[in-house]
C-alpha cells in the first residue's frame, strides 16, 4: 500500500504545535438525556470496549459506551501520524494496529461541564495515538449531560470533525473516507501525446503556483502590522494560563430579522456581533475606547465542493477583515462588516491576506519541520483574533436516544492570541462558543452576555 502523506496544510497544523498552544479544535455538545431510550442495533461493544451501553441506567455512563463501541468502526479515527524517512521532514498517516477506545473515549463526573471543558481544551492531544479525543462530562443534572469532542487540525478541519464525529451517533451520514477523484477519460490520442506536453504544463503551472505565492505575501504586507489592537486580544507569555470557554446560544430568527432589514448576510452579521461585543466589553471593563481600523480578523474559508464526499485533513482558505470596533454606531458596525466582507469575496479566498493557508503548500516538509515553532510565533503578525464558522447540517444528532440539544463550536488558540470566536447554527439556534487564554481574559463569560446585549440592541435599532 502506498504511502498516504500528511498534505502541506496538515503537515504545517502538525509542526507548529507546542504544549502551551496544541492545535485541536474541538465541540461541546449539550444533550437532552432520555434515561430510557434504548440503544441502536449497532451498539452492541465488542470485546473489552466497556459496558454494554444497554444495560447503561445512566445516560452519560451509555453515551461513553456508544462511542467507545462506535469508534473502531470509523476508520478516520483509528489513523495516527509518524514521521518518515523520505522527503525529509515529512509525516504520514498509519492505522493504528493498537488502537484502544479507552485511550479516546473518557467518563468525567464534573459539576460544571462548561468550566471543565476549558482545561480539557489546553490539554494536547497524544501525539504517538490518533489525534482525537470525546469526554462524556455528567454534571449534577441527572436529566442533561455534554460530550466534548477534540479533533487534531492535521487530521481534519471544522467540516470534516463533523463528519467523523457525526458517524459516532445514533443517525449520522454514512461512514465514508476520503474520496476518490473520477475515473480517467480514454483520451483519443496516442498516449506519447500528453507526456510531449507536460514539461511546458507543468512549468505554467509552477510559475502560477510562484505567483500566487508572491500574490499572498504582498497581500499580508498590505494587511499592515498589528498596530493598535487592544491589549485584551493579546497573551504575552507571562500572562499565558490555562483556558476558558465559554458558550452562548442566540436566536437566529433575530439574527435573520437584522440581515432582512440591513443587508448583508447571516455570517456578516454574525461577525458584526462580535466586533460590537469586543467593543461593550472593552468599555466595560474600562479600557480605553478602541481607535483606529481594529483588529484584523482571520475568516477561514473552506474550499470543499458543497455535497461532496467527506474528506480527511484540511481544505481551507481565509479573508482578513478589520473589526470596526471604533464605530459606536451598531448599524455602521454591520455595515463595515458587510462591505469588507464583499471586498474579501470579490476578490475571491486564494488572493488576499488571509490566504496565508495556501502558502503551505509552497513549502518543503523539511521547512515545515524546522520552521513550524517559528511559523507559530508569527501568528501575532499575521492576524490579531480567528473568527470562524461551521456549518452543521439540519438533522438532529442523538447519542443512545439522548438528543443533542446545543452544539458549540471550539477554536484552536493560536500562540500570542487571547481569544479565538467560533460560531454555528443548529436547529433555529446560533450557537457561539469562546476560547481564550484564562491569564488574558479571566472574564469571558462578560463578552459572552456582550454577545447577547449586542444582538438586542441591533434587534431595536432594526424594529
């Protein structure tokens, strides 16, 4: 079998971890438990995967037994990284010949779940296993339990963790792996015909290839440097600690109700949110009133086909956009939003600044490996906070009959970062959830009712 080699992009997510900065993202799903509901016919563990999920009274201590039984059956989950030989530098994938569940799949009794998911998201991931993680965290209320699922960036990115966490659940999509590209067409002509035009192919393609490159960093020169930014954004190493998280759930008919009257789209308003609410919670906590452009702001972009085939490893690209936070004006708020963002599209997502991304693929391995710590380093110089969304799909999740009543997405926290903003929307809900460094920002949970206040406010001034 050939070898599968990590991607640039993966191999890059891979090398420029540290302990104090791992690079997994993660979710934290809140189920609705239903202590009676019976497990699926797939449920059955096999050997030594813990108790049988059937005879589980408890509805976290079944939940752990489903996706302890579940996960051997997901490929992509029993695949771990290794280095090779050959290119230097380089890493690959392998299936794990002793791959354990219990190394994955954990039970955490825990009074607060939210407040224990902020230390379990600074914790790395083994890097000698398959880079996930799923702790079933059972709270004092017997009738609701959450599930927090970490996904190493390498093994895949925001879409592609939903796919393989959703074939842990009850009614998930079908398990599927990567996808296979069509099958060749017989070309009419002789087969010496290609092979006469591959050197001049290929030779446009590489100048192609150098000039976007050069496109790129033109770009992130012109982004200007990280001038100006509040100091709340930033994590100096002395004052980096452990994480918090924090999630808060808003209505999307309100959100929808703002884009009808003001323009733009759902995700322009939902970035709109977040400037408005850096800006409450700066001046609530008195420091000085933001000025100048703002912070820069990192979109991803992912660059998978709508309705393909699951993939493993990561397609994405990114837009950079300056969070207005010196506009007081809520509605001129979104409008800048809107209009940097339309800029961003009509320039498309493999052009500007925050298509930093694709630059990977221009890199040895060898230059991944030695200058991954440096590459983490200059995150600060690149962008100031991550901003990203992942779209889930309309159905309901259930893990042994419990239903997922609130999904909140969890972003890696990149080296001199105190924050990182995710955001998606399931069942009529957007559902926000905050990474940040505890040392930096020991009051999430303010931004997080600054969210809140910031949609009300839009709310009235549309009303």
């Amino acid at each position: 079998m050939a070898t599968e080699h990590l991607s640039p992009l993966d191999l890059a997510f891979w090398r420029i971890e540290s302990a104090a900065h791992p690079m997994h993202l993660g979710a934290l799903a809140v189920f609705e438990a239903a202590p009676g509901a019976a497990p699926g016919p797939d449920s059955a563990p096999g050997p030594g995967s813990g108790p049988d999920p059937g005879s589980a009274p408890d509805p976290a201590v079944r939940a752990a037994a489903l996706l302890t039984a579940r996960c051997s059956a997901v490929p992509g989950l029993r695949r771990r990284i290794h280095d090779v030989l050959l290119p230097v530098g380089a890493a690959a994938w392998a299936s794990d010949a002793d791959f354990d569940p219990a190394r994955h799949v954990f039970l955490v009794r825990t009074p607060d779940p939210e407040a224990a998911a902020g230390p379990l998201m600074a914790r790395p991931l083994d890097r000698d296993l398959p880079p996930w993680e799923a702790h079933v965290l059972a709270g004092p209320d017997p009738h609701s339990f959450a599930v927090l699922f970490k996904f190493h960036h390498a093994l895949a990115d925001g879409l592609g963790a939903l796919a393989l966490a959703a074939m842990l659940f009850d009614e998930g999509p079908p398990a599927r792996g990567p996808a296979r590209g069509p099958a060749p067409v017989p070309s009419a002509r002789p087969a010496v015909a290609p092979a006469r035009r591959s050197f001049p192919g290929m030779l446009a393609a590489r100048v192609q290839d150098v000039g976007q490159a050069l496109e790129i960093g033109a770009s992130v020169a012109r982004a200007g440097l990280p001038l100006g930014v509040p100091a709340a954004l930033t994590a100096t190493p002395a004052r980096t600690g452990t994480r918090a998280v924090a999630g808060l759930a808003l209505d999307l008919d309100d959100v929808n109700r703002i884009r009808k009257v003001a323009g733009g789209t759902v995700n322009d308003v939902l970035i709109a949110l977040v400037a408005g609410a850096l800006r409450r919670w700066l001046l609530g906590r008195g420091d000085p009133a933001p000025e100048g452009a703002g912070p820069r702001a990192l979109i991803p972009v992912s660059r998978r086909r709508p309705g393909g085939a699951a993939k493993y490893g990561n397609r994405l690209s990114g837009y950079l956009l300056r969070l207005p936070l010196a506009e007081p004006d809520p509605l001129l708020r979104l409008d800048r939003v809107r209009l940097g963002m339309d800029r961003n599209k009509e320039a498309g997502p493999a052009r500007g600044a925050g298509a930093v991304a694709l630059l990977a693929d221009h890199v040895h391995p060898l230059g991944h490996r030695l200058g991954g710590p440096l590459v983490a380093q200059a995150a600060r110089m690149l962008f100031d906070i991550l901003v990203t969304s992942v779209p889930l799909p309309g159905f309901t999740f259930s893990l042994g009959g419990s239903r997922v009543r609130e999904v909140y997405p969890l972003a890696p926290l990149a080296r001199g970062h105190s924050l990182a903003v995710a955001v998606s929307t399931y069942k009529g809900t957007v559902h926000y959830g905050l990474v940040a460094d505890a040392a930096a920002v020991p009051d999430l949970a303010a931004l997080a009712q600054a969210l809140r206040a910031e949609l009300d406010e839009l709310v009235r001034e549309v009303s």
